[in-house]
C-alpha cells in the first residue's frame, strides 16, 4: 500500500511540475533545500534512503532537470551561426583559390 501511495505521489509531482524560465535557479533552491535535508537527516541518524520528503526532492530534482535539458533556446544561436557562417567560409574560399589562380601566370 505504502508503495502505491509513493508511486501516485511521484506521478502527482511529475504531473504537477511545469518548466518555467527559472528553471535553472530552482535547481540551485532545491539543491539546496536537498543538502539542508541531509543534514538534518544525518544529524538526528534518520535513514535518508526512505525519507519521503527527500524522495520528492529527487523527483521534482529530475523534472527541473529534463526541463533544462529540453530547453533548446541556446542551440537557436548555434545553428543560425552554421547556416551563416559555413557558406560564408565556402565562399571566402573560393573567392581567394579564384584570386590566387588569376595571379598566377
């Protein structure tokens, strides 16, 4: 029963969990938040691998995480860099390979 309860509350957060832009400050809190439990754990020599507020946590750690591996705003730049900067390079090329081919007699 306690399994079920466990697994309905993990599907609950990951349902829950919506990315946002702050996703990755949130990360940092609650890594934080993760630490702080630990400690407190460690120090009144309470089991940390059962601990329910801990686990959720972890969940909500590996959802903030999926966000910010999904967010693709950065590579956005990248391929607009390729798709400009590769032609121009094949161009620049060419245009010197013709320059050195007319100088030559």
């Amino acid at each position: 029963m306690n399994s079920i309860l466990f697994n309905l509350g993990k599907l609950f957060l990951q349902a829950s969990y919506e990315c946002k832009p702050t996703d990755k400050e949130n990360l940092k809190t609650l890594q934080n938040n993760m630490q702080e439990r630990i400690n407190h754990l460690n120090e009144n020599n309470l089991d940390s691998f059962s601990d329910p507020k801990l686990l959720e946590y972890y969940g909500l750690y590996s959802e903030i995480e999926q966000c910010i591996f999904q967010d693709h705003t950065d590579q956005y730049f990248l391929i607009a860099v390729m798709v400009i900067g590769i032609p121009l390079l094949v161009y620049f090329r060419w245009q010197m390979i013709k320059k050195g081919a007319k100088s030559k007699p």
